[in-house]
C-alpha cells in the first residue's frame, strides 16, 4: 500500500490495441492474478480484436499519480 491506500487494478480493452480507438473499463481488481485472468478471458471473448491492459493504481488517487503503470498485455490478432 501506499500509505494507506489500498493498491488495486484495473482491466481496460483497447481495440486493435491501441488508447486512441474504443477502449473500455472491464473491471477493477484488488488481485493481480485476479486481473489477468479478467484480461484474458476478455480477449478471448472478443474474438481478438481487443488488446486488455492491467495497469497498478491505488485507491483514491489521482491518475497521473499512478507509479505502478501498465503490468500486463493481452495480444490482440494485429499485435502478434
């Protein structure tokens, strides 16, 4: 933790893996085994054409104070 802020995870999908095209929050995790798994299941479900990214932040924070960043990628059909 952060002082006494609680670390936690996010799971967002980027389509074809890229911030600039649709992206969405697929959930927030306290676990980050939680999370990956989320992330993969994820990009199963949408055929390949999303990319998931679990990112650390912690709880209460401001985004562009997160320190952990982006932890994990799933690999959408034109990233490979």
């Amino acid at each position: 933790m952060k002082g006494d802020k609680k670390k936690l995870y996010t799971v967002v999908a980027h389509r074809w893996g890229r911030m600039e095209t649709h992206s969405y929050l697929v959930g927030v995790y306290s676990n980050v085994e939680l999370a990956k798994q989320a992330a993969d299941t994820e990009t199963k479900w949408r055929g390949g054409k999303y990319s998931c990214w679990v990112e650390e932040i912690y709880q209460d924070t401001y985004y562009s104070d997160v320190t952990g960043g982006v932890l994990y990628k799933t690999e959408c059909q034109n990233m490979a």
